[in-house]
C-alpha cells in the first residue's frame, strides 16, 4: 500500500477538535465524497477509500448533500422510454 503523508501545524488538531487519526479518516472520507461527486469513483471504490461500509458511505453522502445515485435525470428518462 501507498502511503501520502499530510503535513500540518500542531494546533489543528486542538482547532478541529480531532487527534491526527481522525483527521487522516477524515480526509479519506472528504476526497472519497468528492471523487463520487465528480464521477471519477463508483460508490464501492469510494467506500473502499475512505474505509468504511457502503452503508456508512451512503450515510456520510446524505450528511454532505451528495446524491447517492450518479445517473442524471435525463439520462435515466432516456433509459425508461427505450426499455
């Protein structure tokens, strides 16, 4: 496994209020919820990087107001009317 090492100032932590673990997860679970929202990761791979279930992922995307469904409207339309 690769690892990125992240470098910050001491008091961030006491600013967020979270030890350097929970910052690190998360940040996997930021950039995991961004990379869905743009396309670029399925909701398995984006729970994959963020380390948690689908399910918390579902939950984590409802909290950020991110769709959990990557299909547009007018795409989906264009599926029903050729079905």
């Amino acid at each position: 496994m690769t690892q990125v090492q992240v470098e910050f100032e001491s008091d961030i932590f006491a600013t967020l209020r979270r030890s350097p673990k929970e910052l690190a997860r998360e940040m996997r679970l930021a950039a995991a919820i961004i990379w869905y929202a743009q396309g670029r990761v399925s909701q398995g791979r984006a729970a994959e990087i963020a380390g948690v279930s689908r399910a918390e992922l579902l939950d984590a995307l409802a909290e950020s107001g991110v769709a959990a469904c990557q299909e547009a409207l007018e795409d989906l339309d264009e599926v029903l009317t050729r079905g």
